[in-house]
C-alpha cells in the first residue's frame, strides 16, 4: 500500500509538471503576441505620423504654387484651390499636433523593448526546465509573472488592427522564429553545430 502512495505521489508531480510547463509555454506565448502587437501598433503610429508629414510638406508645396499663380494674375479658381489645400494641410497640422503619433509610436516600442527580456527569461527557464525542482520553477514563474504585469501595467493600449497584424506575422512569417539551420548559418563558421566537436 506504501507503494501505491508513493506511485499516486509521484504520479501526481509528474502531471502537475506537466501542467506547469504548459502553463509557462501558454504565458510564453501571450507575451509573445502582446511584444509584436505593441511592435505592430507603434509601425502603424509611425507609418501614420510619416503619412501625414508628407501630405502636410505636399499640400504646402501645391498651395504655395496655387498662390502664385493667383499673384501673376491667374484665375479665381486658383485662389479657391490654394485656399482649400491650405485649409486641408491646417487641419492635419492640427490633427498630428493633438494626435501626437511619433510620441505614441515611441510608448508603444518602449513597452515592446520592457516585454523582450521577459520573454529571453521565459525561454530560459522552458530550457532549464528539466534540471530545476518544483520550488525553483514556481519561483521562478512568480519572478516573470510579477515582471510582466508591470510592463503590462503601464503599456499603451493597442487596437484589433495592430493585433491582426501581429497574428499574421507570428503564424505566417514566423516572426521571432528561424528556419531550421537559420541559427547556426549566422553564426561564424567556427561555432556552427558541424564544426563543434
């Protein structure tokens, strides 16, 4: 009967094992989606932020042109065009001042930047997994679960679009994942796998 406990107790260390590591491989995951999410949402502020610098300097560039053209005595409809395009480029002067996407971009790269330590230490401890007791692991795990609730304290919000793209990028591209072989072909030719002895 000792030895059925015993199994029992063994059994049941290996399953919550089990479960430990799948509970580390799912949090790896969400962090993961959450890195390339904010990566995704501060591309999208930036490509945004660089949009609008280039309709303002176009818009400027064309109303100026229209103002001439009413200077050297050329029609109404100039003066109307020109004064409709600088109307266009104050407002988005106006928008990206208040919008302030360059700084929006930067909050959403920062809270990326914050993520991709924890995500080293979260491969790290899946590696050493095997090696470590029950009680490092568990330590372990509260380190990183307390880490990632700060950053996730005090990142910016992302939206669904920033999201979707993030999924595209993590399934099809395989972003932050390599090829099998792609590691060792960027190592120097010394340390790759079929000169290590």
């Amino acid at each position: 009967m000792h030895s059925e406990v015993t199994g029992e107790f063994i059994l049941e260390k290996d399953e919550y094992r089990k479960r430990l590591w799948s509970q580390l491989v799912e949090t790896y995951s969400k962090v993961m989606y959450t890195y390339e999410t904010q990566q995704q949402a501060a591309n999208i502020k930036t490509n945004w932020h660089n949009g609008i610098s280039i309709a303002q300097i176009v818009l400027t560039a064309v109303s100026s042109a229209g103002l001439i053209g009413v200077a050297i005595g050329q029609s109404y409809v100039a003066a109307l065009v020109s004064s409709i395009l600088a109307a266009l480029s104050l407002g988005l002067n106006l928008y990206s001042k208040g919008a302030a996407l360059s700084e929006a971009a930067a909050r959403h790269r920062a809270a990326a930047d914050g993520l991709w330590p924890i995500l080293q230490d979260y491969i790290s401890l899946l590696t050493d997994f095997e090696n470590m007791d029950l009680e490092e692991i568990q330590a372990a795990r509260r380190a990183l679960q307390s880490r990632t609730e700060k950053q996730y304290l005090n990142a910016p919000r992302t939206n669904k679009h920033a999201y979707e793209l993030a999924r595209k990028t993590l399934k099809n591209e395989e972003g932050q994942s390599f090829e099998k072989g792609e590691c060792d072909r960027l190592l120097p030719v010394e340390l790759r796998n079929d000169n290590v002895q």
